[in-house]
C-alpha cells in the first residue's frame, strides 16, 4: 500500500471505530428499527423510516416515529391486516414531499411483497442474485414495487438506479439489514446478500468528505458516483466497504475539517 493511500486508510479505520458505537443509535434514524425485536418489524421499520430519510435527522426521527405509533408499533402486524379505515390514519402524514397517499401505497406494496413474494429479503436477495450486484438487487426490488396499484407521484420515492439514482436512501437501509459487527449499531439479519457487495450510501455528508480525501472525482450524487466512491473503499476493506460509511459520514456530520487521525 502507498504511503499516501496508508495514512488514509488509518484515518478511515480511526473514524470507523470512532463512529461505529452504540451511541451513534441515539442521534440516528436507525434507532427507529432499533425498538424491535422480530425480523419482518425490523426490516419494515428500515424500510419506511429509510424511505423519508431526507432533511434534518431529527425530523426524520420524528415522523418516523409518527409513522411507527400509526402502526400501533406493530408494524408487519399492520402490513398484513390493515384495513381501510386503519390505512385512512396515513392521511394526515406528511414528511416534505411524502404524504398519506404514498403510505398507503408504500404499505399495500409491501404487503403485496409479504403475500407473493416471500417478504422484503427475498425480493432483495433475489434481486441481487441476477448478478451479484446491488445494482440488480435495487432494480428488481423497484420493479416488484411498483406492481402495485399506486400513483404515479409516488415512484420519485423509490430510486431507480436504471436512471443513475444514487439510492442513498435504500443503500443505507441495505447497510444497516446485511452489515454486522461486534458494535450491534447494524442489524445483519440479512443474509442473502454478502458484505462485500454493499454499496456506499452517498449524501452529501459523504461526497464532500470523500471529494476532499481524493476517495471521489465525481461531481454529480449519482450511480456512478456511489460506485467510484465504493470501489475506491473496497482497496481498504473488500469484504466490508461500507462500515466506512461511519468515518465518512461522521466527519461531514461534525464538520471535521482536519482530517487527522488520532
């Protein structure tokens, strides 16, 4: 390894470790998942409050949280038997551009996934056993998706990657289903799909950080992007790119600007 490329690769281990912590669930939308015990509640609670991960993590956290008490905190329960009156309580949601409509619609895809497809996992890890990628394994789970009946509006909500989306939101999602380690700040109860394919969640956070340690090139927040960006990180860690989503993430976050190690 280069000299230049080590001493990246110390720092990003050192924020890895410095970020990867029980306590980062405090400050994150992944706490949200957090209050469950059983897979399918853990994987849907990922899912939706994943899927309005955007703006101010608090607010996130906050409507996430909306969402979850709307579901009586059950939330593969509601999946499976919520009727209309229960599906008209997503009426009064709104989080930015996603309101009651694209719930109901989010809720009855999914339940539609549950039914016919064997539930989220599958429909991810079969996805990505195309061709072991998570290119594929996104493509397929938006296809399966958006066979439900819905309204057009809501298909900016699920990133199509066909069309160079980014993905951030389902990448993260992704990492905190199929990553595992000692810390327990991820999940991994997936396990259809490997480590070593995760791709990195890319916001802005992470692009500015990654732009400025030479990590990325690119300008554009986009497919391609996330794929320089994660392919530059798998030189560090083939097996496990994405736990550096922690260091890049946490020093945008805290607006880090010298980047020494220690």
């Amino acid at each position: 390894m280069k000299e230049a490329d080590s001493v990246l690769f110390e720092l990003l281990e050192d924020r890895y470790r410095r970020y990867n912590v029980p306590s980062y669930i405090d400050d994150d939308p992944i706490q949200v998942p957090h209050l469950f015990g059983r897979k399918e509640d853990i994987e849907i609670a990922s899912f939706l409050t994943a899927s309005i991960a955007w703006g101010q993590r608090t607010t996130i956290i906050k409507h996430a949280l909306e969402l979850m008490s709307l579901m009586d905190y059950q939330p593969y329960e509601f999946v499976r038997s919520a009727g209309m009156h229960d599906l008209a309580l997503f009426d009064r949601f709104v989080h930015r551009t996603f309101n009651g409509a694209d719930c109901r619609f989010f809720v009855e895809s999914l339940r539609h996934m549950y039914e016919y497809y064997g539930g989220l996992e599958a429909v991810f890890t079969k996805g990505f056993q195309r061709d072991s990628s998570i290119y594929s394994a996104l493509s397929y789970f938006r296809e399966v998706f958006l066979t439900t009946s819905h309204e057009h509006r809501s298909e900016k909500h699920v990133s199509s990657v066909q069309t160079g989306s980014a993905a951030k939101r389902l990448n993260m999602m992704l990492r905190w289903l199929v990553r595992r380690d000692a810390t327990g700040v991820d999940f991994g109860i997936w396990t259809g799909i490997p480590m070593s394919g995760l791709m990195i969640p890319l916001d802005v956070h992470v692009g500015k950080v990654a732009r400025s340690l030479g990590l990325l090139t690119r300008r554009q927040h986009d497919w391609k992007a996330v794929v320089e960006i994660t392919e530059k990180l798998r030189e560090f860690d083939p097996e496990d790119p994405g736990k550096y989503d922690y260091a890049l993430f946490g020093m945008g976050v805290n607006r880090e600007t010298n980047f020494v190690s220690g």
